[in-house]
C-alpha cells in the first residue's frame, strides 16, 4: 500500500526495522478500543485495524493528520482527529494506547506528558505499546563539544571511544504516572588501561521494550545514540591519583526538551 506522508513521515515510514517491531507488537497485544497517539501517516492504525473494534488516531499536525485520514479512509474502525493528545478528552476508555512519540531517553519528544495526562483513560487492565524503556549511559571520549545525537543515517557519523562499561540507569514504564524530572548519579568504572587520556562525556542509549519479549535498541529513526559533553576528566591524573571510578549527575525534564540536560562531576574516587 502506498502511503501519504509528509518529508518526516517518509523517513520514519523507511526505517523498515522500527516498523517491524511495532507491527509485530501490534499484532500479539491490539484488542478492543485503541488510541494511536501521533499517529502521523497513520501507520500504526493501519497495522491495529484488523485487531481493533475502533480505532481513535490522534495527530497535532494538521498536514499529517489529513494524510492520515486520507491512508485509512477505507477503514470503517479507524477516526483520525487532528487534535493535541495532551489535553484531549476522550470519549471512550482504551483497551490499547499505541504511542510512539519515543526519542533518546524521552528527553525531546512529548511522549512522557502527553501519556500522563492519556493514561486516566486506560481501562485498568489495558496496556501500552510500548511497554516500556530503558536507558543506559556510557562514558566516552568524544569529538564533539555539544549535545548531538548521531546521524540517523550514518550510525558511526560520531567519533567516540568507551571508557567504561554502559550502567542502565532507569526503566520508564508507560502504565505508571511518570515524574518528569529526571537527577541520577550515574556511577562509571573507568577502564585506565586504554590509551586515551580524556574523558568528556557520556553515550546515551535507549531500548524500547515493545512488550515483554520484542526489544529494540537504536534504529536510524528511533531513538538514535545521544551524545552529551561533561566538563573534562583527566584519566592520567587518575591514574596518579590511584582513582578508578567517576560519579557524574544527570539531569534533565522528560519532554522539557535537550536545553534541560545537565550534568556536573560529583566525585572522582
Ligand atoms: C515519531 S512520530 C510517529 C508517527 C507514527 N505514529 C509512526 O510511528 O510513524 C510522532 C508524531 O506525534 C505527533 N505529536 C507530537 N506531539 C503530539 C501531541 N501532543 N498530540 C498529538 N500528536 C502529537 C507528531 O506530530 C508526530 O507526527
């Protein structure tokens, strides 16, 4: 089937692996009343229609929101509203809220306010697809000196080097109310006996668990690897200093955008 889309929509409706894991989702766990919240192109409905008695497809963007109607005007189960998800009321509980407004550790896209103000209308057994993410944190040495995420075509266009191993630092479940904000003291064993002598940030990663069994890590589109600059550290002066671990806080707003990230060396021991 060919698909309507803006230039966005195109680049999202590419990513053949995002797609699959969501269809696959779809399929094991769609019943009964679902809300697609931005559901641009209307990709996700499409895939919900032959599981769903009705569908609610609900997109911000005007252009999108007429593309997508216009992708699913053959199905009878399926109302697409152009309307904001944040401070919608629904007329109907949902057995299913499909939500992919997903980005590295949820920082950038709205997915975390829009679901706290859609999960009231989740009947009490429903669910959400995705169920879940987690994030993990590296430290790097990198050559770059700002917040950038690596190219969504280009998985390797970041220079950079681990220091440490990854420390999942959070699980964000999507059927629970979830606290915006974000402060964890991240806890990295650095590996000294590299050649490198710096550090200067940390590699995020997210894994989207679909449901209980489909995981997916970074996919050009979704949730590509984050890189973020911490103010320098010296492995050799560790080394010195007899120092193997470093202690760096993070924080940041969940859909308060990237200007929210901070981070400050707590301890270096
Ligand atoms: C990552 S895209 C996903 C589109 C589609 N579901 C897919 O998987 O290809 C997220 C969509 O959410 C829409 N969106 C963002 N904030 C929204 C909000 N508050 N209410 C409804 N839609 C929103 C965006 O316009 C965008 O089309």
């Amino acid at each position: 089937m060919k698909f309507l889309a803006t230039p966005y929509h195109i680049n999202l409706l590419a990513d053949k692996e995002r797609l699959s894991v969501f269809r696959e989702a779809i399929k094991e766990e769609v019943n009964g009343v679902v809300y697609d919240i931005g559901a641009g192109s209307g990709i996700l409905s499409y895939f919900a229609v032959p599981h769903s008695d009705f569908i609610f497809a609900l997109e911000t963007d005007p252009k999108s929101a007429q593309c997508a109607t216009q992708n699913l005007q053959e199905y009878g189960n399926v109302q697409v509203i152009n309307a904001d998800a944040s401070n919608f009321h629904f007329p109907k509980k949902a057995d299913v809220i499909i939500c992919e407004m997903l980005d590295t550790a949820l920082i950038d896209e709205e997915q975390v306010p829009v679901l706290n103000n859609v999960l009231k209308y989740l009947k009490e057994d429903g669910i959400v697809i995705p169920h879940a993410v987690i994030n993990g944190a590296e430290p790097v040495f990198m050559n770059r000196s700002q917040i950038t995420y690596q190219d969504v075509d280009d998985l390797k266009s970041v220079y950079y080097e681990p220091l440490g191993e990854m420390v999942i630092y959070n699980k964000v479940d999507f059927r629970k109310n979830i606290k915006e904000e974000v402060d964890i003291d991240l806890r990295f064993q650095i590996d000294l006996s590299l050649p490198r002598a710096l550090m200067n940030g940390i590699k995020i990663t997210t894994f989207t668990l679909l449901n209980d069994h489909i995981v997916c890590g970074p996919t050009p589109m979704l949730n590509p690897p984050l890189f973020i600059p911490v103010d320098e550290i010296s492995l050799d002066e560790m080394k010195l200093n007899g120092n193997k671990s470093v202690i760096i806080n993070i924080q940041y707003t969940m859909g308060g955008g990237l200007d929210t990230i901070k981070t400050r060396i707590k301890d270096i021991s």
